[in-house]
C-alpha cells in the first residue's frame, strides 16, 4: 500500500469511533501486515467510501440494515 494515496490534501480533524472488537482485530492484522498503522487503513476505507458514494445523499448501508436502526454507531 502506498501512503500518498490517501495523504490528506487539507488540514487533519482528529475524530473517534468505537469499534466492535472483531473489527479491531481485522484491521490491526492489515495495518501490521502492510506496515502502516490502522489509522491509516481507516483513513482509506473511508476515503474509498466517499468517493464510490460521491454524490449520494441517502446511506447505501441504510438499504441492508434497516432504516432507522443506528444500535451500532
């Protein structure tokens, strides 16, 4: 993986999420096999989501769980 892929192009807010710990683990294991950090593998999957839904105002996630259910954010 190339770290100037997703280098941010403009001034960095610090944000946190919780996540369940399985996911925690999947992207720990990614971070360490590719020798970046999981911040970084976050700041992609969301950099990739972004632009596959540029554009769109309703949640695609929100059509296969159920609008309204948010239990998990």
């Amino acid at each position: 993986m190339n770290r100037s892929s997703v280098a941010p192009d403009r001034k960095s807010i610090r944000t946190s999420v919780m996540l369940p710990e399985g996911a925690h683990l999947q992207i720990q294991a990614l971070a360490d096999a590719n020798q970046v950090s999981s911040a970084w593998i976050i700041r992609m999957a969301i950099h990739r989501f972004l632009d596959q839904h540029q554009g769109q105002l309703e949640l695609p996630l929100m059509r296969s769980i159920g609008q309204g259910s948010n239990s998990n954010d």
